[in-house]
C-alpha cells in the first residue's frame, strides 16, 4: 500500500516536472519571438528615420 502510494506521487510529480518544463520551454519561445520582433520594429524605425533625413538633406 505504502509503495503504490510513493509510487503514485513519484508519477505526479513527474507529470508536474513535465508540465513545468513544457511551460518553460513555451515562455522561453514566447520571449524569442517578442525579442525578434522588437528587433523588426527598430529596423523599421530605423529605415524610416534615415528616409526623413534623406529626404530633408534632397
């Protein structure tokens, strides 16, 4: 009785390690795509902002 009860919390906690993991790993992904996308925009502004100047300087 006592080792299918150890047995059943191993198994939890194992589902609950996993669980815990795959959440990890989707915020991690989750920050990856913010980051590349932060980037886009500065390249964005970036492009635009060296149009105004070229514009102004013509």
């Amino acid at each position: 009785m006592l080792k299918i009860k150890k047995q059943e919390i191993e198994k939890l906690r194992e589902v609950g390690a996993k669980k815990f993991k795959k959440e990890q790993n989707k915020r991690f992904l989750k920050k990856e795509v913010q980051a590349e996308e932060e980037q886009d925009r500065l390249i964005a502004q970036e492009d635009i902002l060296n149009e105004i100047k070229f514009n102004y300087i013509n």
